[in-house]
C-alpha cells in the first residue's frame, strides 16, 4: 500500500508541472512587458498609459478566469443518482448482466435520464458506483464522475465540465486577446530591435533607432511567444466557440450520446442562441466575468425528442407509467418538462406543431418536441 501511496502523491505533484509552467511564462510575461518594454524602452509617456491601462485589463480578467478553471471543483452527481444501500448489495450479487440492468432500470425509473450505452444499457459507474447522469462520464484522473465532462485538461489540473466551463472558454478568450494585445503592442519595438545597428559605437546608429540594451532579449522573446501563443490558442478557442453552438462536449463530438433512436450528436442542441445561454446564462451582462450562471443542473438537460409519429407519441406516452418497470424497457421516461433548465420554460417557441397536431398535443403536454430544423 505504501508504494502505491507514494506513486500518487507523486503523480499528484507532476501534475501541477504544466499549470507551474504556465504561471512562470505569465509573469515572465508581465515583467518583460511592464518593466522591459513600457518602463525602459518606450520614451513616450501617454503611449505608456495607454499600454500599460489595457495591458492591465486583460492580464486581470486573464488570471482570474485561469484561477477559477483551475480551483472550481468538478461537480459530481448528486445523491438521488447513488443507488439504494439494498440494490447495490443485489447489484452485487448477480451475475447475470441482465439481472443488473433490471435493478437499475428500477433504480434509474424517476431520474432525468434518456441516454444509454451503445448497447442500450443503463449508464453505471462501478468505480463511484451511481447511474450515470446524461452527459456524465468518469474521469480515470480525477477518479470521479463529472458532470457534462467535456474532458480533462493537463494545463489546468482539472476537468473540464458543467461547473467551469464558461471559465474555461472565457480563460481561452482573455489568454487569446492577451497574446494577441501583448504580440500587437510589441510589434513596432520587436522590428526595430530586429533592424537595430549591432556596432557599438552609439555615433553610428540611426538616431531614430533604439538603444541596444538588455531589454532587447525580453521584448524579442515577448513576441515570439506570444505570437506562439496565440496561434495555439486561436485553434482550440475556435474548436470550443464551435462546440458550444452546436451543444456538444469534445466527448460527445467523438462518441454521439444514443437516445431511443439511436445515437444522436445533435440531440441536445436546441439552436445556436439557447446552446449559447445554456453555457453563459440568461443574463448577458455577467457573460464576459468568470462567475457562474449557467443554466441548470447538469443533471438534466433539455434534449429534443428524435422520435415517432405522432401517433405512436400519443400511445407511448399513456403507456409509459405501465412499461417503466418492464424489463424491456431500456428508456427511464420521466416527462422533458420537469427539467429544471430554465430554458424550457422560457420560450413558447420551443413546441411547434400544426393544426392537426392539436389534439397530440393535449395528450402529449408533459413534452416538449423540439424541431430538427437546423
């Protein structure tokens, strides 16, 4: 046991190397622009103001949304998705896979759940031994289960998920618009330097040109990585907006969540506008500030329903309370409308049907059809 201790207070520390590392090349960063550039090199005082104001700004917003992806604890399923100190010794028990799934479908009957295992199986984690909630995947990492888990990321020591992932897109935002300011400002400087006369006799410079001094390394190596930076960044911050318009984790995008028919990657989306405040909130205002105000849960999420006919919607839905227990029944059929994702009830457009859909309608009203228009 020993061994093993030491092996993860080890792999514990190690993993605070990439976040180390990135704090040593941000406040190199800071220096080497406040001191080297605005306090030793540029003459002018109003462009230093001016520089050193926004400069400030973005480095701000920049380390306190690292700081809250960085120290927000994944969120966990709650207790309501722990099965019952009896079902877990029955679970236990058996042997026959299909016995199991009989007890947690039992188990799963009243939760918000409508995504399965490719095989249609009830989600079950054996490592934290709970259903698993849609969207909820286990983090071999962080040894939990996190919720809405987009994935684990080395750079912040944390996963990625429902309860900092406005903070992750917003620390790639304002990492973004730091290199790309930082990298701007620079430029002029960084091509005179460049340019600059290596004689040393002063006498025989360009008296437009800059001193050779010291501050040259810094503002040359200030560029180069913050144009590195950028580049890098710039790509996976537009992987993300992208993810976020169509409502999806990296999770998702290569492994499709399956729903009654079938494996959907879209099945959460429910437009470009309601993905977007899913993620940031209701409240534009608080957008742009790493505080949270997502919407829900991440327990339950609006989904839209990609299933029958008419028809068949109306027989299925007075049949559900009988077919919950079934054991053929690989679906829990807690109604969409009790999601507690403000979005569903916040706009009359999300339930669109015609005039001969009207009585489906009233027969079907603890649902909510989403369309499948793009």
């Amino acid at each position: 046991m020993a061994p093993s201790h030491v092996l993860k207070c080890c792999q514990r520390v190690l993993a605070w190397v990439p976040v180390v590392f990135i704090a040593l090349v941000v406040a190199w960063s800071y220096y080497a622009y406040v001191v080297e550039l605005c306090v030793f090199t540029i003459s002018s005082t109003a462009e230093k103001v001016v520089y050193l104001v926004i400069f400030h700004l973005s480095f701000v917003m920049f380390v306190w949304s690292y700081g809250k992806t960085i120290f927000t604890s994944p969120a966990s399923p709650s207790n309501e998705f722990c099965l019952s100190k009896a079902d877990k010794e029955q679970y236990e028990k058996e042997e026959r896979p299909e016995s199991q799934q009989e007890i947690l479908r039992r188990a799963a009957k009243d939760l918000p759940i409508y995504t399965t295992t490719a095989s249609r199986a009830i989600r079950y984690c054996d490592r934290c031994q709970l259903i698993k909630p849609d969207r909820c995947h286990h983090c071999s990492a962080c040894d939990i289960c996190v919720l809405k888990m987009d994935h684990h990321c080395p750079w912040v020591n944390n996963c990625v998920g429902f309860s900092n992932y406005k903070f992750f897109l917003l620390f790639l935002m304002y990492s973004l618009l730091y290199c790309l300011f930082v990298a701007a400002t620079v430029l002029q400087y960084f091509i005179k330097f460049w340019t600059l006369c290596r004689r040393k006799a002063a006498e025989n410079c360009p008296k437009n040109e800059l001193p050779d001094t010291h501050a040259k390394f810094h503002v040359l190596f200030l560029f180069f990585v913050a144009a590195m930076f950028f580049i890098s960044i710039l790509s996976l911050f537009s992987y993300h907006c992208w993810l976020v318009g169509k409502n999806r984790s990296t999770i998702e995008t290569f492994r499709a969540p399956t729903f009654r028919n079938g494996p959907d990657k879209n099945g959460f989306s429910l437009g470009c506008s309601k993905n977007l405040r899913e993620v940031f909130g209701d409240e534009k205002k608080y957008w742009l500030l790493p505080i949270f105000t997502s919407l829900g849960d991440g327990c339950n999420f609006p989904t839209r329903l990609v299933i029958m006919d008419p028809e068949q919607l109306t027989v299925s839905s007075q049949n559900e309370p009988a077919k919950s227990s079934g054991a053929n029944q690989p679906f829990p059929t807690r109604p969409l409308s009790e999601s507690q994702n403000r979005l569903l009830a916040s706009d009359s457009q999300w339930v669109e049907s015609g005039p001969e859909d009207e009585n489906v309608k009233s027969g079907t009203k603890k649902h909510i059809i989403v369309s499948l228009e793009s």
